[in-house]
C-alpha cells in the first residue's frame, strides 16, 4: 500500500491558558516516509508530537495513527506508535533491562519480546548497562533507553523529539544509521531537530512549524528547489575597505577576499556582473552554493508564509 | 483487551514497593508495634467501653486498621506523584492500557500492601495480645474494602498534587486527623455528644468500628451500616477516579 496515510491530523487546535500553540494544523503523512517536523523553539512541534502519541489532548480536531483515531480507537494507535520524547525521564525502582520488559508487558508482550528487548539493548550500545538503572546513565545514554523504549513493540510508526539534542557527534551519527536501518525496514519515522542538515540529508519530506501554524509542506527537494534565493561565492582580486551599497544590499557574509552574496533566482549573471564591475570588483573566481535547509528555514521563518 | 498488560502494572507497583520493604513494611509495622506497646502500656487499666474486652485487645483491631490505611494511601500516592516527578508516567500514558486497568493496578497495589503490613502486625503482636478469631468474612471484606477506599484515595491525590509537598499537607491535614478522630484509641460511646455526632461524618470511623467487629464481636453501629458506607465511599471514589483519568486530568496536558 504505497498510499497509505501513517498519521493524519485534520485542522489540530491547541491552545494553553488562551495562547494558541498549535493553530489549524493538518497534515499527512504517508507510511513508510521518512519526515522532518522542523521549527524554531516554541513553535509547536512538541504539542504537535504530544497530539500525536495522546500525551497532550488538542482542543479540537483529529488524528489518526495507521487509520486508528488515537482517542477513540487509543489502544491500536497506541501499539502502532513509539514515542521518544524530548525531556529524559527516570525511574529508580527498575534497571533498565527490566524496564524495557514491563514496558513491552503494557502492550501485551510476554517472553516472546525478550529476544528483541536484548536485540535492542545491544544495537544501542546499552548491552553493558542492562542491569543499571536510569539514574546512572549519561543524558545520552537515558536518550538511547528512551529509544529502546519506544521501539519494545515494534511500532510502526516512530516518532523522536529532538533525539539528538545533547547528544555527542559519534553518538548521534550512530543512532542515525540506527534509524536509516528502522526506515529501511518499513517503519514510518517522523522527526524533530535542530540538526537541519541531518534533517536534509535523511528526510524525505519536511514541514515547517512556526507559531503553531504549518508554513510548509513539501519534498525536502521540492522546498529547496522552491527556495527564492542562491548564493554565490565569489573570490575577488582586491577589496576596497568600503563596499559600495549595490553590493553590501546581496551580501550575505564575508572572510578574507571572499564574498558570498545572496541573489534573486531570476537575476541574470550578466546583470550581476555588470553591477560587480561597476563597484570596481575584480573577481578572481566565482562559485554557486547548494541552498541549504537552513536557509529555506531562516527564510519562511523571518519573511513569512510560503507557497 | 490484553490481561498482560494489566497484570504487568498490578507486578510493578507490587515490586515497587516490595523493592523498598524496608520502608514500606517494615518501618510502619515497628510504629505500630511502639504504638501499641506505649498506649498499651499507659492505658491498660483503662476500660474498653466494652464489657469483657480489656483496652489492648480494643486498641489492636483500631490500630493494625489505621497503620493499613495510612499505608494504602500512602502507596498508591507516592507511586504516582513519583512517577509525575520522575516523567516515567508518560511511559504508562503511551501504552495501551485504559484508565480503568491504570487505576485498578494502583489500588490492587495500595491493597496488597496495605495488606501485608495488617497481616505483619496481626501475626507479631498475637503472640502478646491474643486476640479471638471472631468473623473472618468481616475482617476480610472491611480489610479489602477499605484499603481499596485508601487506595483510590491516595490515587486521587497522586493525581492532584504536583509536587510532594501538596501529597504531605494533605497527609498531614486530611489523612492523619481523620484517623486519630476514628475511634483508634477509645470507644466513640464514650465522647460528649458533640464529638459524637461529628464521628459520624469520619468515613475512617466505620473503618474501624467495622473492622473491630471483625475481631471483637463488638461496635458501635452495626456493622453493615459501616459496609454500606465504606461502600459507597469506594464507588463514589472509583467513578471520580475513572472520570478524571480518563479525561487526562492534570497528566495528559
Ligand atoms: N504545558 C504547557 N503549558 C503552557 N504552555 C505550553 C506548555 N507546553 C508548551 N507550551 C507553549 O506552547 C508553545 C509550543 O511549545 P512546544 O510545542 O514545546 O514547542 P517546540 O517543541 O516547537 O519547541 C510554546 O509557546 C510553549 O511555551
Ligand atoms: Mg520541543
């Protein structure tokens, strides 16, 4: 079933004390798919993820998980979905290794679980730790039992809160790979992070969050491509102590003797070098860079509504 | 429905506590044992208010009685304000089990302990105040019901309170006053009028006075007056417990 919906949201509300978090919010996204849910602090994706899992009731509007209303039809959306939250919890009375069984107890799994609770302990690197308990453990090993826990049963949906944030380079490039592996297997993965180009490189489809109103939704290609803007990097012969306004209004940084203007799509290269050698600029070397999910980001977030 | 998943939350919060023994059975079955040797002790020569029963083997049912309830409550609260404060119910919360099975597995929990630690003081303190078997159906049915009451109680204020403190005020300023206005230590009967009257609004009273029945043979009112009300007070409880959880009150935000 290439077509079919892993979680649907339809027109989400939610506000807390009368501040709207979430503002006529729906999406789909299709099972199977690897998505970003991207957005400043604050903008939502937390409620939104919250929604979701059943962990914060919206004011009004629905969600379906694999076809499941998460409120009336809660315990097959439930099993069909793993939540690793963004805050880190503890538990004192159990280790670890026990947790993930009593967890994998709540959703009907006995013995038979235990196998893949080892499976998991040891794919995560938590193999060592399997008698210890969360209090323990490093914030980014709490992170790598938050995910074990989310995946006891299997879910087929996956759904990470920010499951990098805190977490050192290696660690995170492995859980990574980890999750490549998940999705590679079939599992809907829905993410959010601050990581915008892991979130470019691994994600199929992105949308964007700000204010609690989604501002795009789109094929991580589709969103860069739309991107009204490219930069250019241009290395220039000399440069004058002032640059002249034509110039300074494209420019986007500077190092050294080299520019990196940001320019209109549509504007020509000729025109652009014309205004280049009007300022006096001679160039030694010119160079077209990719544009980056952060900056289709930085863009939607500060100049508003997209497409 | 899946049995298992109910089962494994009914395990965890019996393990939970039982990891803790120490302090969950121990330490109130030592208080109580004080209790009983200090009151026990001073007041011996008091009478009962009973004819043919001596002040001790009075004062046993009242206290093995309050030392239950105390730690039902004290169970199913702790449990689940330490689960709020830890961010673990969150765990509980994504699962499939429904309010109704979340809410049973606690009080199962509050009942059980509340239980062994009864059964702890009845077993040690016989050896000194040997008591008469009278009703086992009395004792058992206002045992259970009423750690089951503490139990959704205590469940209630784990729900409400967000930090330990509001959990230990309302210990210290509902919980604990109620019990030692309960009849523990003397015969209602033999109160001024006044006090009298306002026993009858202590459902901790009927906790007692009914479980001493079960011992003694003897109470206050009739005993099945204290089975309805405790009843009633387990329903109402029950359906306030049910409608709130399954509303997410103060947990699903
Ligand atoms: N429990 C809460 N009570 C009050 N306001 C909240 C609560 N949770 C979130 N908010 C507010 O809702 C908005 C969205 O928060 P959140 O979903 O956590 O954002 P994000 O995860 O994108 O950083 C923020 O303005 C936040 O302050
Ligand atoms: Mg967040």
């Amino acid at each position: 079933m290439p077509n079919a919906i892993a979680v649907e949201i339809t027109n989400l509300h939610k506000s807390y004390q009368g501040v709207a978090a979430l503002t006529d919010v729906s999406l789909q996204i299709p099972e199977g798919s690897f998505f970003a849910l991207l957005g400043p602090n604050g903008a939502g994706k937390s409620t939104l993820i919250g929604a979701i899992s059943g962990l914060i009731k919206p004011d009004s509007g629905r969600i379906r998980v694999m076809g499941h209303d998460v409120q009336a039809d809660f315990r097959k959306a439930r099993r069909a979905l793993g939540l690793v939250p963004q805050e880190l919890i503890d538990e004192p009375f159990f280790p670890i290794r026990q947790l993930l069984r009593i967890q994998a107890g709540y959703f009907g799994l006995g013995k038979s679980q235990w196998a893949w609770i080892d499976e998991l302990l040891q794919r995560l690197g938590l193999w060592d730790k399997r008698d210890a308990y969360m209090s323990s453990l490093s914030g980014g090993m709490k992170r790598r039992v938050l995910i074990a826990l989310a995946l006891v049963h299997k879910p087929a949906v996956v759904v990470l809160d920010e499951p990098t944030a805190g977490v050192d380079i290696e660690l995170r490039l492995s859980m990574w790979a980890f999750i490549r592996e998940l999705h590679a297997q079939g599992h809907t993965i829905i993410l959010t992070t601050h990581y915008l180009e892991e979130a470019e490189q691994l994600c199929e489809k992105i949308a964007i969050l700000r204010e609690g109103q989604l501002l795009a939704l789109e094929d991580t290609q589709t969103l860069i491509a739309s991107h009204p803007w490219e930069y250019l990097e241009v290395t220039l012969e000399n440069l004058p102590a002032v640059l002249p306004q034509m110039v300074t209004d494209l420019l986007h940084r500077r190092s050294a003797n080299k520019l990196v203007l940001r320019l209109s799509r549509d504007l020509a290269r000729s025109e652009l070098l014309a205004i280049l050698s009007a300022a006096g600029l001679v160039l030694t070397e010119m160079r077209q860079l990719e544009a980056s999910l952060e900056d289709v980001f930085r863009t939607l977030t500060t100049n508003g509504v997209h497409s | 429905m899946s049995m298992l998943g109910f089962l494994t939350l009914c395990k965890k919060e019996i393990n939970r506590f039982m990891s803790v023994s120490v302090q969950t059975i121990f330490a109130p079955l030592v208080s109580t044992l004080l209790y009983l040797l200090i009151f026990g002790q001073v007041i011996s020569s008091e009478s009962s208010g009973f004819e043919h029963v001596s002040y001790n083997a009075f004062l046993l049912p009242g206290l093995i009685m309050m030392t239950m309830l105390q730690n039902a409550f004290s169970n199913s609260s702790s449990s689940l304000i330490q689960s709020k404060m830890y961010g673990n119910l969150d765990l509980l919360l994504l699962s499939p089990l429904s309010a109704t099975e979340i809410f049973l597995a606690f009080v199962l929990g509050a009942v059980v302990r509340g239980m062994l630690v009864g059964i702890a003081i009845a077993l040690v303190s016989y050896f000194w105040i040997p008591f008469v078997w009278i009703n086992p159906f009395w004792l058992l049915s206002f045992a259970l019901l009423t750690t089951f009451v503490l139990g959704a109680m205590g469940f209630l204020a784990g729900l409400w309170a967000d930090k330990y403190d509001k959990l230990a005020a309302f210990q210290n300023f509902v919980i604990l006053p109620l019990t030692f206005l309960s009849g523990v230590f003397y015969s209602v009967s033999a109160l001024p009028a006044f006090w009298q009257q306002a026993t009858w609004f202590n459902p901790f009273f009927y906790m007692v006075d009914g479980f001493r029945y079960g011992f003694l043979g003897v109470s206050d009112v009739s005993p099945w007056l204290s089975l309805s009300v405790i009843l009633a007070f387990a329903v109402v409880l029950s359906a306030l417990c049910l409608v709130l959880l399954a509303k997410g009150w103060k947990i699903r935000r």
